[in-house]
C-alpha cells in the first residue's frame, strides 16, 4: 500500500524531502481535445456544462484557491479565437494567458513553459476536468513544495486483467492506482524533464518527470476528479454539480 504522507520510491530513486515554503504559483491548463468520442462539433472542453464551458471550470478552481497564481490555458492555435468569443459571451474576466498548443500535449506543455518566467510550483492540469476542487489543487501545491513532485492518484475500485498475446491473469488491483491532475512540480524539475526529446512513451508530465531520474511522489486524488471524454462522463459530470448545488442550498 502506498503511504501519502512521505515521498514515494520509483525506480530506486529517493526524492529529499525538502522545505515547504511560500512559492510563486503556475498553472498550465491544457486542452487540446478535437472530440472526437463525443460525436459532437465541438471539442469538449467548450461544450457547456450547467451553462458554463467545461474548460471554465478548471481555471476557476486555481483562481478560487489562490487568485495570485498565474494561470497559462494553452489551446489549439485555431481555437484561440473562439474561445476569446466564449471569454465574452460568458462574462469570463478572470486573468490567464492564452498560448498556441504544439501537435502533441508534450509539445503543448513545452510551449506553457516558456511563459513560466519565475522559479515556482508548476500545475499542469487537463481542461478536460472539470470537477478538480480548490482543495485538491491547494494540497498537491502543498505537496510539491515539500517533496519537489505531486501526483494525484485514486484507487482502483475493478477487478484487472492483464492480456498478453497468449493468455490473460489477474491483477492485484491494490497494486495499481489510477493518476489524475493537476500534476505539480517544482519548475527547476519540470522545465529540466521538458528538455528532453519527444517520446511516446509519456503518457502524462510524471513520466517525463521519471525520465530524468527523478522520484515521483503520490498523494490522494479526489474520486470526483473524472476526465470528460465520452457523452456519458458530461452526464456523470452535471449529475455531480448539480448534487453539489443542491447541497449547497
């Protein structure tokens, strides 16, 4: 079982535990999805969930928990303009830095960290997940801060099979976590991993991150935090707010 109080051993390296102190705060917010598993015209993060555009909400929730952190939302270079014309259809004013995306996430996150100016705590976080609380982000800044890496995980809650070309078994499933984001790193380590070439074999900025050698350290992710990528999540999703609304009231 994995412990999220302390720094997490991958591949045998140790992460220092290090002092948590005050950090100037990024978020790069990438959303680059053509939706195609939507089957709609429209990529997901701008459909609209409970009258606001799914991407919305991710850049609200950095701003609610910290309005000093600078967020970076980094889109296809041919969306820019519609998303400016939601930014006025929707009365969008909070502060962030549109930039041109890359043919790949990779390149997309690249692309972000050339407008991260200061040493700092980096986020990186899809758009596509609109359901990331304030609290979530608040404690992997935390994290990171301490152990220099932060990566949200949940359990797995199914029975897993692993498939080969000849047979299939079982896998313990208390042995595998499902990795959410934001991820969050401290700039030094992420802009360093970000020089690296492009390989398929990134999957998401943790495994960039492991590429240099680097630990990544694990901390609980929220169930709720889902990724949007079929008409189904978007129903699960405003199924959920609307849950969350009411208990508000």
């Amino acid at each position: 079982m994995y412990s999220f109080e302390k720094a997490t051993i991958f591949g045998g390296f140790l992460h220092k535990k290090t002092m948590n102190s005050r950090h100037k705060k990024y978020a790069i917010i990438v959303a680059g999805g053509k939706g195609t598993r939507m089957s709609s015209s429209i990529p997901k993060q701008y459909l609209i969930l409970r009258n606001k555009p799914v991407i919305l909400y991710s850049i609200e929730s950095f701003f609610i928990e910290d309005n000093t952190t600078e967020i970076i939302l980094v889109l296809p270079e041919q969306h820019i303009e519609y998303w400016k014309n939601l930014c006025v259809q929707y009365s969008i004013t909070i502060p962030h830095t549109i930039i041109a995306g890359g043919s790949e996430r990779f390149y997309s996150v690249q692309n972000g960290l050339q407008h991260v100016q200061e040493s700092g705590l980096i986020a990186v976080h899809d758009g596509v997940r609109p359901l990331v609380t304030p609290q979530l982000i608040g404690s992997g800044y935390s994290h990171a801060a301490t152990y220099g890496t932060a990566i949200p995980v949940v359990d797995s809650i199914d029975s897993l099979r692993q498939i080969t070309e000849t047979s299939h078994a079982i896998v313990d499933r208390n042995t595998i976590k499902r990795v959410q984001t934001p991820q969050i790193f401290k700039s030094e380590i992420l802009k360093t991993a970000y020089k690296l070439p492009f390989s398929s074999h990134f999957t998401d900025d943790a495994s960039v991150v492991e590429h240099t050698g680097h630990a990544i350290s694990l901390f609980q992710g929220e169930e709720h935090n889902i990724k949007i990528t079929n008409p189904h999540d978007l129903l699960y999703a405003e199924a959920l707010l609307k849950q969350a609304s009411s208990h508000t009231l």
